[in-house]
C-alpha cells in the first residue's frame, strides 16, 4: 500500500535529521514509520493509519520497535494495533 506514496511537507519537521526531499515510499519506509511512531502528532498518526496497512505497522513494532521507540510510544502503538477498526 505504501508505493509511490508522497509524505506530505507538513511531516517534514519529523524529519530534522534527513534530506526530506529524498525520502521516498517504500524505500524508507522503516525510518519513517520510526520517526512518525517515536515523535509524531495527531496528523502524522492519521496519515500513518492511512498509508500503511494493519500488518506493516505490526511488523515494525514486532521487529524494530522495541529498539527504535521509547516505552510509552511503543506501548500507544501496541495499543492502536489492537483497535484494528481504526484501519481503514
């Protein structure tokens, strides 16, 4: 779901630490879903849960999550994962 999908520019102060131009889905799609999981606010929630399926936020969370997001962030998205009617 996540091909040839653009971020929108309003994330772009997620992304402090990288050129956001070159950001490109599916490619970085680890390092968005890290930056937008660990510093993200409503909008880029939303966007995240209307980009990205139920099973690859999962499988971020299962794989890279414990390591990449603080305990509060990972346990809100093991939360968000449960509430499966929040996907579209």
């Amino acid at each position: 779901m996540t091909e040839n999908r653009q971020i929108p520019p309003a994330l772009n102060k997620f992304f402090w630490d990288a050129d956001f131009a070159q950001l490109k889905l599916p490619d970085h799609e680890n390092y968005v879903l890290g930056k937008l999981m660990l510093y993200g606010d409503i909008a880029s929630i939303k966007w995240i849960l209307l980009t990205f399926d139920h099973g690859t936020v999962s499988r971020y969370l299962e794989t890279k999550g414990k390591y990449a997001l603080d305990k509060k962030s990972y346990l809100f998205w093991e939360k968000v994962l449960r509430m499966g009617d929040l996907w579209h």
